[in-house]
C-alpha cells in the first residue's frame, strides 16, 4: 500500500516504531527514521535495506530539542523532495509509579511527547499538503482515560487528543486534504512496557508486530482513529462516558499491585 511513499517514522529504533520500520520497508517504501540512540538505527536502517525499502535513512537526536524535531522534516525534504506520510510515535522517559509531585518532570514529558509532535506537524505540513498525505499519531488508552501510575505520561498523551483532534476538525472546515488518525493502543508486547508493567497489569501484552501494521493500516486508509486491540480499547471507551464507575472498577481489577514497585521507563 506504500510502495515508493516518502515516511518519517520516530522512535523508530526499539519497539512498535522499530516494526512499522519494517512493516514499511516490505511495502517498498522510502524511510527516514529517527530516535537518540545511534547504533540501533543504522541496525534498523540496515535490517530496512535488507528487507526492501526503495530507501532507508537515519538522523540520530533528542526530541526534547525543538530545534532537532524541525530538523528531522528539513532531512525528509532534502532526502525525498516531498512527505507523504509523518508517524510521531516516540515517547520520553517517565516513571510508572504514584504521582511524586514532580510537575518539572511532567513539563519536561511534554516538550518531548506533546510539544515535539505539533512541531514537526507545522514543518511537514507544507509538503503534506501538496502529497494529501498523512499524520498518523501514536497514543494510548491512557490517552483517553485516567489510569493510575501514568500521571505524567497520561497528561501527555490527553494533550496529543486535544491538539489533534482540534485540528482535525479545522483540517475538515479549511478543506486542507490533510489525513490526521490518533491511534488508541493497548498493553503492547514492547521490551520497554514488559519489563515496567509485567507482574503488576494482569491482561496478556498484544504483539507489537501487528499493532504496527494496524497503525500503518489506519494512517494509510485516513481513519480517524485506531483501536488496538480492538475490544481492550474500543469497550473502555463506550463505557468510558455511559458508566465511569463500572469503567473505574473493571480496570482497577486489572492491576496486581502486590507486586507494584516504582520504575523508571
Ligand atoms: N508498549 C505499550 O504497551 C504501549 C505503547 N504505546 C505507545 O506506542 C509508542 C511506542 O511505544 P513503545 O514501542 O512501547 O516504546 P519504546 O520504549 O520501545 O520506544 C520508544 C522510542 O522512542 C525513542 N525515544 C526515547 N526518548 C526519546 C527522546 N528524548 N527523543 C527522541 N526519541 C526518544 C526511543 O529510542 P532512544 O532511546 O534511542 O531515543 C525508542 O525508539 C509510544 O507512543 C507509546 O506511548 C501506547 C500504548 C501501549
Ligand atoms: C494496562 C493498561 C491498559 C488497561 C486497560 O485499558 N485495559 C482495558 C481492558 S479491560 O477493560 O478489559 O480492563 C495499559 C494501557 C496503556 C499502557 C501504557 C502505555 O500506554 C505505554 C507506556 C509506555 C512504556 O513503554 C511503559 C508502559 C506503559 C506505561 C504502558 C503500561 C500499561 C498501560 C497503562
């Protein structure tokens, strides 16, 4: 479905991001990934080569540096001459633990997995324009609903749904041919999320492989939004507003926190 289109795929050197890579570089098309660390996407980049990309390039920094963030579109455009498709799918690092009152921390989050995304949105967005392309943003249940041991990372991604969704709408009303799909993704099988989460979230961890493929699929066909796994994030939501208490409940059951201890992420 993506043969020979021009995409930005971030956080692309572990995890879901890692495998839309791939899932891209099947379809043939031209990549430009990008995360801090260095030495595991130029193996990304060469596993993409191997696995067919028309093209596979890297550009290694930090996302709390907005400078780093226009940069990476400003490759794109020098790389391909054009953009079809911006996945923002990179997220900083946080605690999975009770709130500790560290609000430094939560304006820190945001810069990187919020404010990061609306800038590299404003620099693609002349070259969206001209391909119709799209802007495929990766969020999560917590994203859409208050869980606990998240309060940083939540706030974030709940300012993702109101910045997009908002401009979403004006896309529709100024006929800007701009696809733009929030993903709401589940409990995903990522090194990252196993090693945080396991023993303490009782639900099984979904396969990373076809949660990137869902994404694509969604960003691609210009839905709005992605639910992944379909009944872990689709029924929480239609209870989400009909009956938060049942809601509340259910995903308290959800948690073991006999075996909670704090982590870094
Ligand atoms: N796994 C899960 O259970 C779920 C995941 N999601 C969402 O899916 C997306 C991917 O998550 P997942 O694959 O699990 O995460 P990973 O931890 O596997 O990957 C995160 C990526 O972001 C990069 N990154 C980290 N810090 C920065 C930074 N400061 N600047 C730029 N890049 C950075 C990492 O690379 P490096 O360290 O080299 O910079 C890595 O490539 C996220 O948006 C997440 O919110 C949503 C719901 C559930
Ligand atoms: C466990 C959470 C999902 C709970 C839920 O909604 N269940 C619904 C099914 S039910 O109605 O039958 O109960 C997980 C949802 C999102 C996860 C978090 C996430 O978004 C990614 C984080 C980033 C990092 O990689 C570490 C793990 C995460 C904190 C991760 C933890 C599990 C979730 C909260």
């Amino acid at each position: 479905m993506l043969k020979g289109k021009r995409v930005i795929v971030t956080g692309a050197s572990s995890g879901i991001g890692e495998q839309m890579a791939y899932h891209l570089a099947k379809m043939g098309s031209h990549i430009l990934i990008t995360a801090r660390t260095e030495e595991k996407l130029k193996k990304v980049v060469a596993q993409c080569t191997h696995l067919g990309a028309a093209s596979a390039h890297y550009i290694a920094g930090s996302m709390d540096n907005l400078t780093f963030a226009k940069q990476v579109v400003h490759k794109a455009e020098n790389l391909f001459g054009g953009l079809d498709m911006l996945i923002l799918n990179h997220i900083g690092h946080t605690y999975f633990g009770y709130f500790d009152g560290n609000v430094d921390h939560v304006r820190d989050l945001l810069k990187i997995n919020f404010l990061s995304y609306a800038t590299m949105t404003v620099a693609a967005l002349p070259m969206l324009k001209i391909s119709n392309g799209n802007i495929v943003v990766v969020s999560s249940v917590a994203g859409k609903i208050g869980l606990p041991l998240t309060v940083p990372y939540s706030t974030t991604k709940f300012a993702l749904d109101g910045f997009f969704s908002s401009l979403r709408m004006e896309f529709i009303q100024q006929k800007t041919n701009v696809s733009i799909t929030l993903c709401i993704i589940s409990y995903i099988d990522t090194d990252s999320a196993l090693k945080t989460v396991s023993g303490v979230i009782q639900q099984p961890a979904a396969p990373k492989e076809e949660c990137a493929l869902e994404i694509i699929k969604g960003g691609f066909l210009r839905k709005r939004e992605v639910y992944y796994q379909y009944h872990a994030t689709k029924i929480p939501l239609l209870l989400r507003d009909w009956a938060p208490e049942i809601l509340q409940s259910l995903l308290l059951m959800n948690y073991n926190m006999d075996n909670f201890q704090r982590k870094e992420v």
